[in-house]
C-alpha cells in the first residue's frame, strides 16, 4: 500500500492511538495493518469451515422479519460492496416481492494497486482510472442482474472514490470543489442532464441522497454500518442518516418512517472471527470515538443465507473481475450463511452527522440545525 489515505486532522487523531490501520485512497478490500490479511475461505461458492454461527458472537441478533410489499433502497459505496453486505438480503427480498433498488456512491475508480494490476504498469493516467472505474459499474450491473434485479435496478452517483469523507470534512459548498487526485475530475462523469450542475461538494451529495429517498419512497435503508473502519463506508452513512434526518424533518408525509439497517465490509476480523463485535465496544463513526455512545446500544439482526443463496452471491461477486484479480480471498469470505445487520434508529439518525459534524470542525450547515 502506498499511502495513507488523508483523513481529515480529527479522524487522523482519533484512529492513530486505537486502530491499526492504513488504507490507501480507494483500496478498501485490502489486509488490515498489523494483521496476518484475510483468511481465505473454501473455494469460490463452497462455504469454508471457519463460519461464527451469530450465536457465537456475543449477542444474539433475531432474524430479519421482512414486511409485506417492502420497498428496500440500499446504498453501496462502491461496485461489490451491495453484493457483498447483502446479496443474500436482497434475493430474499426479491423472492418476497419486495422493490428493491440500489445506489452506488462512487464508480471504484481510484483503487490504485487494481488499476495498476490490470494496466500492468503504474502510475496510471487519470484515463486509466476513468476507465477503470467504467469496468466496475459495467462488473456492477452484471452482479445486481445475477442476484435477480435488473440494469435499471441500479445507479451510480459517482462521486469521488477515496474522497467521500473530505466532502463532509472540507469540500462542502460549491465554491470549491473537490478534485479527485486520481480521475482528476471535479464533478461525476457522464452526468446525466437533471444531474448536470453537480459536483464534488458534500452538499451536492447529501441532496442527491436525499432526492433518491424521496423519489423512491422506501420502507426499508440499507446503508453501511458508521462503525465501518473505512472512510468511503463511515462518510457513506453519515451521508445517507443525514438525508433521511432532513427527510423526516421536511416531509409533511411519513416518508421518512422508514427501517434503516447498517452493514460492515471493514472491521478487523469481520466476517471470519467473532471477536469483531467486542471490537464495536465504544466505538464511534470510522472506528473514533465520535458518537460512541448512541451506536453502542444499536441491536442487530441476521438473514439467513441458504445454499443455493449463497451459490448465487458467490456468481454475482464472481462478476466483479477487476477484484477478483487482487482480492478474491477477501470477496470469499462474505459468501456465508447468514448476513448480519445493524438497526439504526432515530437516534443515530439524529445524533451521528451532527456529531461528526462537530468532530471534524466543519461548520454546521444549515441542515444540521
């Protein structure tokens, strides 16, 4: 790994005395520092012998109850990060007659060691990532569509890879846009025109969030967990909890009543050893400190993945190529027989952006009042 992703000074401050980690920009399927990396599991589609039952972990999360015509709006920050926190989740719900429809933060494109993998030379050009970040939505589609949706189940917002949480920390306003170091683009590519005028402030982020929650309509949101040890997945919830908390104080209607469910990708032995969740004791957003206190009460719940389940998350992981060309140890220790889920609730909707908020020193906006 290369370099440190920058952090804003607080987030820096508070994971240097309690997390060993170091994670490159977008490089967020990679071993943690300090650890022996991700055990491989068995070979693709076959579950491993090293499974944590969920009553192994120290608490026992119910089984998800799905309600009838649920409407399930997931956000993912990158292409394979929806397939996989919940693949199994979303072909049950697909199986139930559910509406489901995921949205992608960002195109992946500033994963630097998979750019140079699969250009075979490095430093690649700001071309090379744009394209590479082309290969993953086109990965993306193809993965959603082995689960059972549909191309137009999807979409992409593309927003900075590597960058999310200095939108929220430093690129707010529009009068200073953030520049991807790696595309070296200030605003999504290929927008289409009701997009055109976006770019990459945080604003513009948490309103596009919060116009797909209105339109859309859920009755259920799956997000990242804030715990999540990586920048893109922390500053995604922020994100997502800060839109549906001016949803609800906007909306004259309950739009805004919806379930919101949290998922982990990166947290330092999850999923292989159960001792993941008594790493979750007093940790906040990113793994800081920064509103400990109402996530540590957050229950969680499980859906159970049957086999022919989880054979088909592990085809639909398989369509993600690029990955599986550096990770594939990695993306197979998600196909498992259960999928765990945090529930996140009104006070977490609440407390969590306006504490970041504070945490890292950025003016409280308008909306956090």
């Amino acid at each position: 790994m290369g370099h440190l992703h920058r952090f804003s000074v607080f987030v820096l401050a508070c994971l240097a005395p309690t997390l060993a980690l170091a994670l490159e920009p977008a490089d967020r399927n990679v071993p943690f520092v300090g650890t022996a990396g991700p055990r491989l599991a068995a070979p693709l589609g076959v579950a491993g012998d090293n499974l944590v039952p969920p009553t192994a972990l120290g608490f026992a999360p119910q089984e998800l109850q799905l309600p009838p015509r649920a409407r399930i709006l997931v956000f993912a920050p990158h292409p394979d990060d929806e397939t996989l926190g919940t693949g199994g989740l979303l072909q049950q719900a697909l199986a139930q007659g559910a509406t489901v429809h995921v949205v992608v933060m960002t195109n992946g494109d500033g994963y630097v060691d998979g750019v140079v993998h699969h250009t075979h030379h490095a430093p690649p050009s700001s071309a090379e990532f744009r394209a590479y970040g082309s290969m993953r939505r086109d990965e993306a589609v193809t993965a959603v569509q082995r689960l059972g949706l549909t191309a137009e189940d999807v979409e992409f917002l593309s927003f900075p890879d590597g960058g999310l949480d200095d939108l929220w920390a430093d690129y707010w306003s529009d009068d200073r846009p953030y520049v991807s170091p790696f595309t070296q683009l200030s605003r999504p590519p290929g927008a289409p025109s009701q997009r055109s005028e976006l770019e990459y402030v945080g604003n513009d982020l948490v309103e596009a969030v919060e116009a797909k929650i209105r339109s859309f309509r859920p009755t259920i949101i799956v997000t990242p967990d804030p715990r999540d040890q990586h920048p893109d997945h922390c500053s995604t919830a922020v994100f997502v909890l800060d839109a549906l908390r001016r949803v609800r104080q906007e909306s004259n209607d309950k739009i805004g009543n919806v379930r919101v469910l949290g998922y982990l990708v990166h947290m330092t032995d999850y999923p292989s050893s159960p001792t993941w969740s008594r790493r979750l004791i007093g940790m906040g957003v990113g793994g800081t400190p920064t509103a400990w206190r109402s996530l540590s009460n957050t229950p969680w719940v499980h859906v159970a993945v049957s086999p022919s389940q989880q054979a088909r998350k592990s085809s639909a992981l398989g369509a993600y190529r690029s990955q599986y060309e550096v990770m594939a140890g990695f993306l197979q220790q998600f196909v498992r027989p259960y999928e765990l889920f945090s529930e996140l609730g009104e006070a977490q909707i609440v407390s969590v952006p306006t504490e970041f908020a504070a945490s890292v020193r950025k003016p409280a906006p308008s909306h956090l009042h």
